[in-house]
C-alpha cells in the first residue's frame, strides 16, 4: 500500500547513515593523527559537519576541507557520472562561494567506493595526477550529462566545472 512505512528500508538507511557517521569519525581522527604526527604539532585540530565532513586547522586556519562517503555496495565507484562526486565539487563550490578557501587549497574525498580507471578521479589521485585531464572530462560531463543529480552538482555556479581550479 501506498505510504506503508518499510521497516526494513528504514533500517536500512539507519544502518547505512551510522555506518557514514562512524567512517567520517574513524577518517578524521586518522587524519588528525597523521598531520600530528607528521609535522610533531600538536595545534592541528579538527572540525566534524561544521564547514565540511571534516575541516582541519593549524594555529586557527582552515587548511584542509574533507568529503566522506561511505557504501556497503561493494560495487559502487566513482566514475565522472557519479552522484556522490557531484555532490562532493557542489558542496566545495558552496564553500568557495562562501569565501572559504584553505590556503593550500586542499580539498581531499575520502570513499570507500573505487575510482575507476580513467575517471576524473582516478586522474586526481596523489600518485598519478592530471588535474588538467580531470578538469576537462568534468567540464564534458557538466556541460552534456541529463542527469539531474549531476545538474544540482554544479550549482551554484551555471558552470561551475569551468570556474572551478582543479588543482
């Protein structure tokens, strides 16, 4: 019947947004280690959902923004038409246009899903990257896909892949 609440969908979506929450937490805190770590500076701090998935400061400045995302499908990936992408470049397009902008201009996903070869982001990986090659399949897909997901995703700018700086 129509308008039945699904006990086992709602669990399912319970299940998979503490699943999100709980591998945003792990990933930060991993992070924050790390740059700790790394740099024997103890004023890397971080910030969970307030400026992104996960901001971290040094001295009181936002250096890095953070997306997670998290599936149990073992066969999700990140191709140039995946929604979780596009919702990835909307939210820092927001943040940019907020005037937000660490000054290395890191902004870093962290997915459990794959990147699938040739894909923009398998080209922004840190060990292969060709930012100029991911900037120009991303502006393709904008400028061409009918998917609307992917249309929300460049917002708010009309054109957002082309005003971004893909670095």
């Amino acid at each position: 019947m129509a308008g039945e609440i699904n006990a086992a969908s709602v669990g399912g979506r319970a299940r998979d947004a503490f699943l999100g929450y709980t591998y945003q937490s792990e990933v930060a805190l991993l992070e924050l280690t790390r740059r700790r770590i790394a740099s024997a500076d103890p004023e890397w701090s971080l910030t969970i959902e307030v400026f992104d998935d996960v901001a971290f400061e040094r001295d009181g400045s936002l250096e890095e923004f953070f997306q997670t995302k998290h599936s149990r499908n073992a066969e999700k990936d990140l191709g140039d038409h995946s929604v979780d992408l596009w919702r990835t470049i909307r939210n820092w397009s927001e943040l940019v246009a907020k005037g937000f902008s660490p000054p290395h201009g890191t902004f870093t996903l962290w997915t459990t899903a794959a990147a699938r070869e040739g894909s923009a982001a398998a080209l922004l990986r840190a060990e292969e990257r060709a930012p100029e090659s991911a900037h120009e399949q991303l502006v393709l897909v904008a400028r061409t896909s009918e998917n609307q997901q992917i249309a929300k995703g460049t917002k708010p700018s009309s054109d957002l892949a082309t005003t971004l700086a893909v670095r």
